[in-house]
C-alpha cells in the first residue's frame, strides 16, 4: 500500500505541470488573435466607422494589453469621437510603455489645448522638446501655452535653454528675441537682435524688430535711423520701407532724411509714400531728388515714372526736357518721354521727341520703331513705311523693321508685298518666331495653305511659349480644311485648339474659335454651347462671341435661344468693322427666316450686302426664288 501511495506522489507530482500546460494560454496565439482584431480595426477605421474599429482595438488591448501600438490606435480613435477623456488615458499608458512614441505627445498636446489645461499641455511640449531639441518652432509655442498658463517666468528658463544651442537658427531666434520684447524682457531681446545683425546684417526681422524697441523707448530717432540702415542693406524688401513711410507719415516731414547720396532708396521710399497714399510726402521726395540732376539715367527716369503713376503728364515733360538737357545722347530717356506721351494720347508730341532722339541717337532703331508706331495708330500709312524705310539703312539693320513694315502692308491687303519684307527679316535672323509667324500669316491670306502651315510651324518650333503662333496656325488649319476637305487639316486644327485650352481653361478667343468651327460645321453641338457659353461669360461684352453661341443653337434648332443670343450680337458690335459685322447680319438674317419672318431677315440681309457688296451667299438669298 505504502509502495502504492509512493508511485501515486509520484505519478501526481508528474501530472501536474503537464495539466497545467494543456490550459495556460500559449502568449503567441493571444498575439495572433489580437492582430486580428487589430486588422479588423483599420479596416473599420479606412471607413471611418470609429466605433467599431475601439470595439475591435479593447478585444486586441484585452488580449495584449502590453501593446503600445494598440493602446496609441485607441486613443487616436477615441480623439476622433472627440471622447477626450478616452484618447487621454489610452495615450497615456501607451507612452508608459513606449515613453518616446511623438504622434502621441503630439495627440495629448492637442487634448490639453482644446480643453485650456495649459499646463499640462505644456508639459507635453516640454517632452517633445527634451526628445527633439532642434525642433525651433515648438519653442514659440511653449511660449504662448506658457504666457496663457500665466506662467510667463518660465518663458526665460525655456528660452535660455534653446538659445545656449550653438546652432539655433536666425529665424527661431529672432522669434525668441520678438517674444522676450512683448513679455517686457527687452534687453535679452535687444541683444539678441544686435548679435544676429554681427552675424548677418540681412536679417531683417532683427533690424524690424530691433526699432520697434526703441519706438516703444521712446527713441524715435533711433529708430528712424535703423529702419533707414535696413531699407538701404536690404533693396529688395519692402518691409523696412513700409515701416519706414509709416514714422515719416506720421510726423507729417521727411525732411529730417534728407539729404541723401542714395537716391535710389529716396525713390523707392517715395513710391512707398505714394503707395500708402502720402502724395505730399512722395512729391517732396521726387522734388528733391530733381534738384539734385541725377548723374544717371536711371536716376532720372524714377521721379519721371512717379508721375507717370499718378498721372502727372505736365509734370513728366519738365522732368525730361531737364533729363535730356543733362543727358542728351541717352535714347532711354527719349523712348520713355515719347511712351509717356502716347500713353496720355499725345501722338503729335510724341512724335517730335522721337524726331529729337534720332537728331541725337540716329543709330537707335527702337526710336524708328517707336516713330513708325505712333504713325500706324494714326493710320499714316505710308509715312510709317517710311520711316521704316529710313530706319533700315543702319547697319545692320533691325529685322523688326522689317516685320512692322510688312504689318503695315497687310492692314492695307498688300499681302504679296508684306511676304517680301518678312522673307527678308528672317533672312537676317532665322530664329526670329515673329518673323515667321506674320509670313505665315501673309501666306494664309494668299490661300497658300501649306506654305503657310509650315511657316506658322515654324514660329511655334521657335517659340513654344507664344500661343499666339499656336492659335493662328489652329485657325490657318481649319480654313484650309474648308477649302482641300479631303486633307487631315481639320482634326489637326481641333487638337491644337484642344491644346491651348488644356494650356488656359479661361483662354476665351480658343474657346469661341472651337465653339464655332464645331457650330460651322454641325458636329458636336451640344460641346459647342458649352464652350461657348463659357467664353460669353469670361467676355461678355464681345459680340462675336455671341453671334458664335446664336448660330450654335441656331444649328441645334433652338431658335428661341438662337434669337435671343444674335439679338445681344447686334447690339455690341457698333466698334465691328464692316466684314465682321456682315457676318452677324447675315445669322441674324438665317435666324429670322427660320422664325418665319422674312421682312426682317431681308432687311438683315440687306445690311450685310451694304457692308460687303461681293457676298453672292447673301445675294442668292435676297433673290425671290430663295423665299420660303
């Protein structure tokens, strides 16, 4: 018996731990099941069900509660359910066990400011900071937590830690200097400003913020004298200068800045008057520096162009005839005199100053240009083409000359003769896209159909920025296409045209352009309103644009919408020339006839002929045989 007992110790000893094994959890597989309800979390996450994804995240905590993944994807989806309370207490024994996990300092930094717990919001900052020192802009917000904590003594002791970082950057410090001026610290700030000026005197917010401390001292003129030295270091801010204008304006003088050398910072500083709507001030500015005869035409020409600004035309011509008279072989001053002049309509005055260039400069083409221009705005035709003449006899010769001569052979349909002057501008410059572009143009008017294509190819391969060659070689295509049909001009004018609005949605002429060939053409008509409904509001007052949309819904038979569109075309083409206003009465008059109103589609019709008296279209439909 005793035996027995003994191998039953036995036999129970050894028992035991094989008993308890068979039910004590295997670690693994509780991992396992809880990255299954992990999985099934995120989905219901990408769904946004957030409620089902904690329900599914506290069976995975449950089952793992060593976890600091799941416990952190707890609390971010308790933030989501605004459940602040939750996503606090999840966060935090996620970071008890993963102390260097940022997201979630992140996350309970944005609970505690949301909540004004200011404190310990700036706790967690401090955190993230001891993690990550060089993290410059969470510097100036633990300030602002610090200052609405009411706890502004521990803005130095945070401050004076970031500043002792040999590489702290200017912009942070800067920002920690504007912050110790605010928070009544401003000899740290003060010196922080000067030592980032030793540093690097283009820093500017440390000279802004440097006169700001003397203003708010009292030294006015200090800080006169510091944002001056910044306007000057730094020509290419406008900030200096604004702050600058603003202590001038304010004492009503800017005498005490003057005199000055540099009167280029004089001009910009009046432009800056000027733009803050200090005109006196401005033009006392300008005033002196007229006194002073600049030595350079640039110096000259900055007052001359504050009074083109403000529209001081009578003021610009004394300015000048003094520029001229200090600097008289200087063109600048003459082609800006004379676009002053055109600007304000004066053609004749322009004229002459051009005229007293060349007596100076006769080797200035761009005077010739002007010149010729002002004559072509005049319609003088044949005295513009002289002066482009006289103008190619320098050596070498302009090829812009050229081309504006060409220009002005074609506005008097002189097409074959413009062909020869802008053969011989890219004759004297081949990569000249403009050249090419008006030869293709002269081309297309002659119906020379493929030599124009490859010319206005051509300006486009030279220039691909310049949709200008692309939308005349789109619509030197589609004409062509109406006369040779069986080529594939047609679908190569729709791509490019496709092309320019893929270029520019808002591009209105590409719009209308397309709109109509699809209208023309009866295809696409649905498209075709669309398009061009677009550009009758991005330009409402074009009147071809309206006749386009009429004849659209003209072709679809809404005849309704037909009349009420050509009606509006009528009514805004008063500044039309005589072709293009033929072609909105010869719609208007098609329109009317298909309401059954043929006394007023005669009388539209009529009106076209009186414009273009060669159009047999029209003339076939005035015949009786063409009445309905």
């Amino acid at each position: 018996m005793r035996t027995l007992l003994i191998l039953l110790c036995i036999l129970a000893g050894c028992a035991a731990p094989a008993q308890r094994s068979a039910f004590a959890p295997d670690q693994t597989a509780l991992q396992k099941r809880a990255m299954h309800y992990f999985v099934k979390a995120k989905v219901a996450e990408a769904q946004k069900n957030y409620t089902a994804a904690i329900v599914a995240l506290r069976n995975a905590a449950d089952l793992d509660p060593a976890s600091p993944t799941i416990l952190s994807q707890l609390a971010y989806d308790y933030e989501e359910l605004d459940d602040f309370l939750m996503a606090e207490a999840f966060s935090r024994k996620a970071l008890e066990l993963d102390p260097r996990r940022l997201p979630l300092r992140y996350l309970r930094f944005r609970i505690f400011e949301r909540q004004g717990h200011h404190l310990q919001a700036a706790g967690e900052l401090e955190g993230i900071l001891a993690l990550q020192p060089d993290n410059w802009p969470l510097y100036s917000i633990l300030a602002r937590i610090y200052l609405e904590a009411g706890q502004q003594q521990r803005i130095t002791r945070t401050f004076d830690r970031m500043l002792s970082r040999d590489h702290a950057p200017a912009e942070a410090r800067a920002d920690v200097a504007a912050i110790f001026a605010r928070t009544g610290h401003q000899q740290k700030a003060e010196a922080i400003y000067q030592k980032l000026i030793r540093e690097n005197p283009q820093t500017e917010e440390a000279w802004l913020g440097l006169a700001e401390i003397h203003l708010a001292r009292g030294q006015r003129q200090e800080a006169l004298r510091l944002y001056r030295q910044a306007a000057q270091l730094l020509p290419d801010s406008p900030h200096a200068l604004y702050e600058l204008a603003q202590l001038l304006a304010g004492a009503g003088n800017v005498e005490e800045i003057l005199p000055d050398p540099d009167l280029h910072f004089l001009y910009r500083l009046g432009v800056t008057l000027a733009e803050t709507e200090h005109h006196d001030l401005a033009a006392r500015l300008f005033e002196y520096i007229v006194g002073q005869r600049p030595s350079t035409v640039e110096g000259w020409l900055e007052p001359a162009r504050y009074y083109l600004h403000i529209g001081e035309h009578g003021r610009i011509g004394q300015v000048m005839e003094q520029a001229v008279a200090a600097m008289p072989d200087s063109s600048e001053l003459y082609l800006f005199w004379g676009a002053a002049l055109e600007r304000a309509a004066h053609l004749d005055e322009a004229i002459a100053v051009y005229q007293r260039g060349l007596e100076r400069c006769p080797a200035t083409a761009d005077l010739y240009l002007h010149w010729g221009f002002v004559l072509e705005k005049q319609e003088h035709w044949d005295q513009a083409i002289e002066v482009y003449r006289q103008g190619l006899n320098l050596e070498p010769p302009d090829p812009q000359l050229y081309i504006r001569w060409g220009i002005v052979l074609g506005r008097q349909q002189r097409w074959q003769e413009a062909l020869g002057r802008y053969q011989r501008a890219a004759a004297l410059d081949s990569l000249d896209s403009e050249a090419h572009l008006h030869w293709g143009i002269a081309l297309q008017k002659l119906a020379r159909w493929e030599e124009a294509i490859a010319k206005l190819t051509r300006a486009y391969e030279l220039d691909e920025d310049d949709s200008y060659s692309l939308f005349y070689l789109g619509s030197c295509l589609e004409q062509a296409a109406g006369h040779r049909p069986q080529a594939d001009y047609l679908p190569r004018a729709i791509d490019i045209f496709k092309q320019l609005l893929a270029l520019n949605p808002n591009d209105s002429y590409s719009l209308n352009y397309l709109g109509y060939l699809y209208a023309d053409r009866g295809i696409h008509l649905d498209e075709a309103v669309e398009l061009l409904q677009r550009a009758v509001a991005l330009d409402p007052d074009n009147s071809a644009f309206f006749d386009s949309l009429s004849w659209a819904y003209y072709r679809l038979g809404q005849l309704d919408q037909a009349k009420r569109y050509i009606d509006q075309a009528l009514e805004k083409m008063e500044t039309y020339q005589g072709e293009e206003q033929a072609v909105i009465f010869d719609h208007a008059g098609d329109i009317a006839q298909a309401l059954g109103r043929y006394p007023e589609a005669k009388e539209h019709w009529q009106r076209a002929l009186e414009l273009v008296p060669e159009n047999e279209t029209v003339q076939h439909k005035l015949q009786p045989a063409s009445r309905p």
